[in-house]
C-alpha cells in the first residue's frame, strides 16, 4: 500500500509558511527540515494531547516548539518535501495579522506557481465591519485567484458565531469561496480564545449557509477527543480534514461519516507530510482489511475528494 500512495498524485491541503501563530523570530531560519515530533511519533496520544493542552503546561514551553517549527517552514524546505512525497499541489494557508496571502505570493518560485494555491486570510483587527471584510476577501480573490479563506477563530480571536464571522460566511457565499476553517483548540493559548475554534456552536450557522463549503481542520478536533462530532455534523456542506488528528480519530471518521468528504491535510511543518501520510495509512488499514477497499479510501481522500474545490486543484 506504501508503494500505491507514493506513486499517486496527491494534494495537500493544509499547509503552512511563514510564522502563522507570530512567535518565531525571522533571524532564525533553518534550512534543515523538521524532525518527526514527540506528539506524531506518539501517533497523536491522546493522554499526551491533554496534558500538553492542560493549562499546567508551560505555554512558553510551546511557544518554543512552535517557533523552532515554523523556522524550517522555508519554500525550498516545502518544495523539498513536495517532491520526497509526491506531491503535486498544496494550499497555503495564511493568518492574519501575522501572515497575509500577499506575502505568500512575494515567496513562490515562478517556476513552479501551478503547485501552490494561496488562501485569503482576514486581517479582522483592520478590517472588522461587514464592507470591509467582503472588500478584502473580494480584493484577494480578484489579485491573487485566491479560491477560498483560512479561518482560524483561536489565533485570531474571532469567535465562531460573532458578527465578524457571519460576515466571513456572507462573502463566502457571495463570492463562491469555501472556507478552511481551525477546528478544536490551540494549547499555547490562555484564557477563552485557547478554546473559540470548538466547532459545535458553529455547525446550526453553516447550516444556513449551504452554499458556502467549509472544511473542518483537524476533523474539528484539534487537541480534543470528540468522536461524537461526527454524528452531530448533518450539514452536506461541511468537510474534514485529516490534519493533527491521530489514526483512531481518522479511523472513527470512516466509520461514520461521508468518506467523499474527508480531504488529506498535513499542517506541515507541524507535522511532516511523510508523517501525515503514515497516520492516514495506518487509519485505513485499522478499518478495512480489503486492498480494494483500502486503495478506493486513500485515493479518495489523497486526490480525489479535493476535486470537488475545483478552483483550487486547477
Ligand atoms: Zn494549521
């Protein structure tokens, strides 16, 4: 099955340049790819998960980690690991204030642009009334083809439900984005912005927005352990992701829901692609025992299922 996945063209649609979460420092960039982490070679324990997420554990700590990840998260390293895994496209996602899609677009090597696809990303902190908000995410899409937008409510301390997001769902919808959007929470934060991403309160809101796609990162799980979610998700609109989640959540998710609605994501440099492609596999072989089977699931979720974003796998 190894051999199946590396020769299949793949897309990944979680990826990250650029000191997304504003605690690196630019003097320390690291040519060197990053090493398989503690919390991946752990395939995501769950123990370990809590305890790092528990506010005993030093955020410092984590910042640390972070920014020494976000230092090997250079375009030549990318395009490195790209090639390694057989990877022909990513989406680039940018967050706002502290990475914007313009800057993405000044890092792409001209020789290679069809393999990147850069997200828009909503500087709420200028942009904060509904005119605005569509005028920037429109902006966006007409200078940069950006064909949908990184919504991370933690880090950007928007929460879910709140007006500044309806107005990001609105011009979803009136521009025909679709919507990547943090689900679950981010342990280096403190106080209620560490847990606005929780997905549930949001998913009565997406249902009114049917025409606006949204994929859940993480399977909406980020750090958390809530099978149940994926019973409580009856809107058709929304996605998973597979990004930092472990192989028995993504395992719990092709028990339960739609499988054309699971995409591959790594959230690399957090973690290795190689890494997130070995979480998947192991997933897919717990479930099923048929190589039929198996192969129909990871082409689905490696290539296919993306396709249905059409402006973003062309
Ligand atoms: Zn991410």
């Amino acid at each position: 099955m190894r051999e199946f996945i590396s020769r299949l063209q793949k897309i990944d649609t979680h990826v990250h340049l650029g000191d997304i979460c504003g605690v690196g420092h630019p003097s320390k960039i690291n040519t060197k790819q990053s090493k398989k982490n503690l919390l991946v070679q752990s395939d995501y324990n769950h123990w370990l998960c809590k305890f790092i997420s528990s506010n005993f554990f030093p955020s410092s700590i984590l910042k640390q980690a972070i920014a020494q990840l976000s230092h090997t998260n250079t375009i030549s390293n990318l395009v490195e690991s790209m090639k390694k895994n057989n990877i022909s496209k990513v989406w680039l996602l940018p967050i706002e204030p502290f990475v914007s899609s313009y800057s993405l677009a000044k890092l792409l090597p001209q020789d290679c642009v069809n393999s990147f696809v850069i997200f828009a990303s909503v500087n709420f902190l200028k942009d904060s009334t509904r005119l605005d908000i569509h005028r920037s995410l429109n902006e966006q899409k007409s200078k940069l083809g950006c064909p949908g937008i990184k919504f991370h409510p933690n880090i950007q301390n928007v929460d879910p439900t709140s007006p500044k997001a309806i107005a990001l769902y609105e011009a979803a919808e009136e521009l025909d984005m679709f919507i990547v959007m943090h689900g679950g929470i981010t342990p280096f934060l403190r106080g209620p912005q560490k847990k606005l991403g929780r997905v549930r309160k949001a998913l009565d809101i997406f249902r009114s927005f049917k025409k606006a796609k949204v994929i859940l990162a993480h399977m909406g799980q980020y750090f958390e352990h809530d099978r149940d979610l994926f019973f409580t998700i009856k809107n058709k609109n929304v996605y998973l992701d597979t990004s930092g989640v472990s192989s028995g959540t993504i395992h719990a998710a092709l028990q339960c829901f739609d499988v054309n609605r699971i995409i591959f994501g790594s959230d690399w440099p957090f973690s290795r692609q190689s890494d997130a492609l070995s979480i998947l596999l192991k997933a897919v072989i717990s479930y099923t025992n048929s190589i039929e089977k198996q192969r129909e699931i990871i082409e689905k979720i490696l290539s296919r299922n993306a396709k249905i974003f059409q402006a973003a796998v062309n």
